[in-house]
C-alpha cells in the first residue's frame, strides 16, 4: 500500500451541500450506511476512503474484493451525511473483448446505464429506484462517461471510476485532474481483467508512476489479492482455474 506523509481524520462538511430530503419519497428507507470490512486489506482500503486528506484512492485486484462494493457505501455514506453533494460515477464503455451491444435509445444516461449497473446495484441497496430517480434528475447524483468529462471541474463530489483498467493513459490523466475543491476520486480496476496491454493501460501506467514517485502527499493505494476474495468461495476458485491467482 502507497504510503502516505500525513493523515487528518476530520470529516469536515462541505459548504452548500444539496438537502437531499425534497427528492426523496421516501427518506427513511434504508438510511444508516453501516461498512463492516471482512479482512485487513479491506480494512486499509477503508482507511484510505474514510481519510478526507487522501485526495485519490488508487484499488486494485480480483473480482469479488469489494473495490467497488466499500467505494460506493463511502460515497452513500458521505453524501448522506452531508460529507459531499454528490456522487459522479464513470467507467470505461468498453465491452468484454470488445463485445457490440448496438445502439442503445434513450439519453446519455440511459445509454451509460448497462455500464455503471454494478454500481447502481450497491445505490439501491440504500435508495428505492424513485429516489435515485429523483436524484439523478436533480444531478445529486450524476452518470458522466470519460468522454465528456474532459474541460470539466468537480466540486463537493465524490467521484468513482469503476473498471479503469480499461482506460488509457490519456483517460486516465484526464480523470484524475478533475479534481476541484472538496472533491475526491476513487478509482478501481483488475489488471488481470484488462482489454488493454502494458503501454496502453492507464491504470497500469498510474500505477508505476505512483510506486516511482514513492512519496504521495494526496494518493493511496491498496493491491487487493485473490486472499481478499469475500463474494462467493466459486469465484475465487474459478479464478485459480485460469491461473489468476
């Protein structure tokens, strides 16, 4: 794990967060965001997500982790707290070996919708489908593929980038200078799972630049391993089937 020179374990709370209590039909529901880590390098991973100086959280490894799964109840537990504003999430619109889906109707929303399914997943383990709804109207919470997220600046946002092993070095560089005031970034991504190889992959390429680097003041960490699996005991078999673990 990368490591870092300072840590700051205030939350402060960032200035003219949105109330979320207008959009919600039912606010109620589902509202405490309890994160429970299953073993230590979840626990790191935690560590860095709740840490407010830690500006960009770097998580990689296998499926079933929780890299996506701890990154989205930080994000459902800031915003409700009053951390943030809102909630981008973005990945790369590349299929499984390039597989075509064809066109798909509806706005860009709609049309991101397949890509970011995992983590609405997690979403609507706290919010009904309503509430999203709602959110994603009022831009609480917002669908932004990489395309267009280049000219832009992020403030009082958390941003996740799920999947980023298949984005490229540019990509990935454009992302990561989102940043603005009060915002973080959280990137994921199982290098293994690539569709990307070594010189065109920007979480590899990040990633060695980060262990060249060596002392980070506002980038953390964490390389997951197939010991870190907690989905079911299948999956990490099926990963050592292949050899990836």
């Amino acid at each position: 794990m990368q490591k870092r020179k300072h840590r700051n374990n205030s939350q402060p709370v960032f200035n003219n967060v949105t109330n979320l209590e207008p959009f919600l039909k039912n606010p109620d529901k589902k509202r405490k965001v309890e994160i429970i880590p299953r073993n230590l390098n979840q626990e790191r991973y935690l560590d860095l997500l709740l840490d407010n100086t830690c500006s960009i959280i770097i998580a990689t490894g296998p499926a079933g982790t929780g890299k996506t799964l701890l990154a989205m109840q930080a994000a459902i537990r800031a915003l409700k707290s009053g951390e943030i504003g809102r909630i981008v999430v973005t990945r790369p619109a590349v299929g499984v070996e390039n597989e075509k889906h064809g066109f798909l109707p509806g706005d860009l929303t709609r049309k991101m919708e397949p890509w970011v399914k995992p983590l609405f997943d997690v979403l609507h383990e706290y919010y009904t489908p309503r509430d999203t709804l709602s959110m994603i109207e009022n831009e609480i919470i917002e669908i932004c593929p990489l395309a267009f997220m280049r000219g832009r600046t992020f403030k009082n946002s958390l941003i996740i980038a799920d999947e980023m092993q298949n984005a490229t070095p540019n990509q990935m560089k454009m992302l990561l200078t989102r940043i603005g005031e009060n915002s973080r970034i959280v990137v994921t991504g199982d290098i293994k799972q690539t569709d990307r190889k070594e010189g065109d992959n920007g979480l590899l390429d990040f990633n060695n630049l980060v262990t060249r680097f060596r002392d980070s003041d506002h980038v953390g960490v964490i390389e997951f391993t197939g010991g870190d699996i907690e989905r079911h005991p299948a999956v990490e078999e099926v990963l050592r089937i292949y050899g990836d673990i």
